[in-house]
C-alpha cells in the first residue's frame, strides 16, 4: 500500500496547515483509496502551532479565559500533553494582531499580559516545560506583560508596578524576586527570526510598523527595550541587547531568555521533535511500508525559502531517507529549478488573478493541482 505524508504551512490568510492536511487527505481518499494518508500539518511556531500538535492527537487543546492586547476578555487555547507534562502557547492566541482593528493597533499600550495569563493556566494544570510559539505579535513590550501575568514583578523607582504596553518599560528600575516554580520550568521559544533586540534589524525598527508604530513613537519603544536590557544585564547578568532572536515577538523572546533563561530553538525543529515527524519515516513497527511521498508547501516560495523555511526543512528531512517531496504554494516567486530539493513545484494559481480571489479560490485550486499532480504518479480509481 503506498503511504503519502501532507506536511504543510499554512498558506497565510487563505488556507491553515489543518485545512490543506483535510482537503488533501479528502481528495486522495476519494480518487486513491488505497493509498494511506499520514497528515502533519506545521508551524514555524506562529499561526496554527497549536493546531499541528492537535490535529495530530499529539496534545489536547485546553481553552483559557484571558486578555486581549489591550486588555479585553477573551477565550484563547494551549495545547497540552500528559505524558510529557508539555504546554505549547501559541502566543497569536492571546496577544496576536488579529485580535485588533487596523486603528486599535499601538504598541505604545498593547501588553503581552494575556499570553501569560495562558501560560498561568498551563502552570497550574502542571506544566513541566512551556514551548511558547513566537509570532504574530501586536506588542512591544519585551514580554514584560507576559511576565507580570506570571507574578514577576517589574518596578519602578517607587518600587510600584510599571504599567503594562511598551511605554512602560521605560519606567522600569528594578525586576522582582522570581517565583522559584518559574525558575524550575523547561522554557523553549519557538523562533526563527534572527533580529536583535534594538537597533535598525531589532524589533521596533522591523516590525513595530505592522502593529501601528507611529514614527513619533519610536524612541520611546527604543529607550523602553534598552531600559529593560540594562536591568536584565545588572541584575541576571544576561546579554539580550544584541543577541540574535531576542527581538521576537516585540522583544518577548529577549525579555523570556534574560528574566527566564528561556532557550530559543528553531519552531520547525520543536515541533518536528515534539510530533515525531522523523518516527513517521522511520515506522519501526511497519519496516515494510515507507513514506513513498511528502507533499508539504506554504503561501509563498521565493529566494528566502532555501534559508531554512519550513518546506525545505520537511524535504531535506524526507531526503535523509530517500524520499521524494513535492511543494505546493500560493506564490511561486523563484525558478522552480533553484528549489531542486524537490522533486516538483506547483503554484495553486492557474493565472493572473488579484490577491482577494486567489484567497478565496484556494482550497478549491488545492484541491484541482493536488489531483492534477498526483495523476502524474497514481492512477485514480475508476481509471
């Protein structure tokens, strides 16, 4: 019986990695039904984290009631193993952009406090290690929020709370003791950015634009995160000012690995590990019957995708086994032949179309290339 593994991204705005998994495995099952589908859908760590580890049966999906950016109440999720004592955080849940209107957005105010109330949640069901998937942030705030949430407490000089958003860090002198349950906690950052903290690359620079930065606001979103790297530094003494990645998130992944310890690891690697993606290939108990294929794919494939983007990262995992992959995307932005870790690259676009209808269109042009493609390999029934 030939064996298929999907393994998506999500095609972002238009398809979730679930959803590409579903319509994919719904296809084959109904032109090949004697071909077994194995679905994983991935995440770099940010939109539809949570969801690969639970459409899998990997991990539980918990709901939390919580806060939004700016401070609403809301519903989020975290999905969570019992057997591992794992809790993954999507922090987009709670804290992400989506949750804001175009004119909401100000990273001035917006506070990471929510995703810590999600973590909380975790902790008090008896998390052991928190994987927290970076990505899709609307704050600012070096994950200071995030932290207060879990009971640290970050000072001013008259040794009250500073407020919550990225303002406040500038008011920030001192951090309080750290609970000593936090200290015992696996901390692990799904991140696959590379940016500093500050600076031109660093986090206000590169993405405070997208959450509503005002050019007015930038030295203060600045001095704020320097503030906050500076009593790090003179109290844990960790470097997070210019270390690679600790602008994620709004600085979230600094402000976790200078109070925290946290260590960063790349959200593919995560998540391949913690959903044993590599046991699929190898199947101890079934040596007889290997992946045959891989289909994986995402939104766009362009020059950035060999640089270790996650369509990549699945084929060069296949090919460690002699397996073929095949990648499906929205936007093919490079020439099919720079991407030869693939057997084949197919854009789900059968022309020139504007954005809003190739949005809507996709699960139907998905499903119209998977079938087209898989042609070229299986006979379909009835054929």
């Amino acid at each position: 019986m030939p064996r298929i593994l999907i393994a998506p991204d999500s095609f972002k705005g238009s398809l979730s990695a679930v959803e590409f998994c579903r319509i994919s495995e719904d296809l084959i099952q109904q032109h090949w039904p004697h071909i077994e589908v194995i679905t994983r859908p991935l995440s770099d760590g940010g939109e539809g984290f949570i969801d690969a580890f639970c459409y899998a049966g990997l991990a539980q999906a918990i709901q939390v009631d919580c806060l939004d950016p700016l401070g609403r109440a809301i519903t989020a999720q975290y999905a969570w193993q019992a057997s591992t004592q794992t809790a993954i955080v999507e922090m987009a849940q709670a804290s992400g952009l989506p949750l804001l209107t175009p004119t909401e957005r100000n990273p001035m105010l917006t506070s990471s406090f929510g995703t810590g109330l999600v973590i909380k949640a975790a902790l008090e069901r008896g998390a052991k290690t928190i994987i927290l998937g970076l990505g899709g942030s609307a704050t600012n705030d070096g994950g200071v929020g995030a932290m207060q949430a879990l009971g640290i407490e970050f000072l001013n000089h008259q040794g009250q709370a500073i407020p919550l958003g990225g303002a406040g860090l500038n008011q920030l002198e001192a951090i309080g003791n750290i609970p000593a349950s936090l200290q015992a906690i696996n901390w692990q950052l799904a991140c696959d950015v590379t940016n500093p903290l500050t600076g031109p690359s660093g986090a206000t620079a590169i993405y405070g634009p997208q959450k509503g930065l005002q050019t007015t606001q930038f030295e203060v979103l600045e001095q704020g995160l320097t503030r906050l790297a500076d009593v790090v530094k003179q109290q844990f003494s960790r470097e997070i000012l210019t270390r690679p990645g600790a602008g994620a998130a709004g600085g979230m992944a600094g402000g976790f690995i200078g109070v925290l310890g946290a260590q960063t690891a790349n959200g593919f690697d995560l998540l391949a590990q913690a959903s044993q993606l590599q046991q699929v290939f190898e199947q101890p108990n079934q040596p007889n019957q290997p992946i045959d294929l891989v289909i994986t794919g995402e939104g766009k494939l362009d020059a950035q995708t060999r640089h270790g983007k996650l369509p990549i990262r699945v084929a060069q995992l296949a090919k460690q086994y002699q397996v073929p992959t095949l990648a499906l995307c929205g936007q093919l932005a490079v020439p099919p032949q720079e991407l030869d870790e693939f057997i084949g690259v197919f854009s789900l676009i059968p022309g020139l179309v504007d954005e809003a209808s190739a949005m809507q269109q996709a699960p139907t042009w998905l499903a119209d290339r998977l079938y087209s493609t898989l042609k070229l390999f299986y006979t379909p029934a009835g054929h």
